[in-house]
C-alpha cells in the first residue's frame, strides 16, 4: 500500500511539472499582450509550489532520493520560468 502512494506523489508531482510547463510555454507564445503570460506564470508557479510541497510532505515521512531529486527539479523549473518571464517582459 506505501508503494502505490508513493508511486502516486511521484507521478502526480511530475504531471504538475509537465502542465505548469505547457501553460508557461503556452503563455510565451502569444505576443500580442504580457497578461496570458503573467497569468500562465502565476498558475504554473502555484503548480510547481504545489509539486515541491506535496513531494516534501511526503519526504518527511520517508527519506527517499527520488523526493529530493523531484524537489530539485521543481526549484530548478522555478528559476528557469522566472528567468524567462523577466527577459521576456524587459
């Protein structure tokens, strides 16, 4: 039964991952006004935020690398977005 939770948390986390991306790039890519681009940013962090919070509460009750790794990646995605949107604004 912990085996199939946390194969859930990994997959989940890393779908929210992959839709925050999609949005994000989503939003880029139209150039006619920045607000689906802010919008697509604000829900794309809320989705990483979400990823990185549910993989650390389950971190907490077992130490496994995997969870770190998955909450690196989800910083990693928040840094690079946030890097892309203040280029693309300036």
């Amino acid at each position: 039964m912990e085996e199939n939770q946390t194969r859930k948390v990994i997959i989940m986390s890393l779908a929210g991952l992959l839709i925050g991306s999609l949005l994000f790039i989503f939003g880029i890519s139209m150039q006619e006004s920045n607000l689906p681009l802010i919008v697509n940013y604000v829900i794309a962090i809320l989705l990483y935020l979400s990823s990185f919070l549910a993989v650390y509460n389950h971190y907490k009750k077992q130490k496994q690398a995997i969870f770190v790794y998955i909450m690196f990646l989800s910083l990693l995605f928040i840094i690079i977005v946030s890097i892309a949107l203040t280029t693309h604004l300036l």
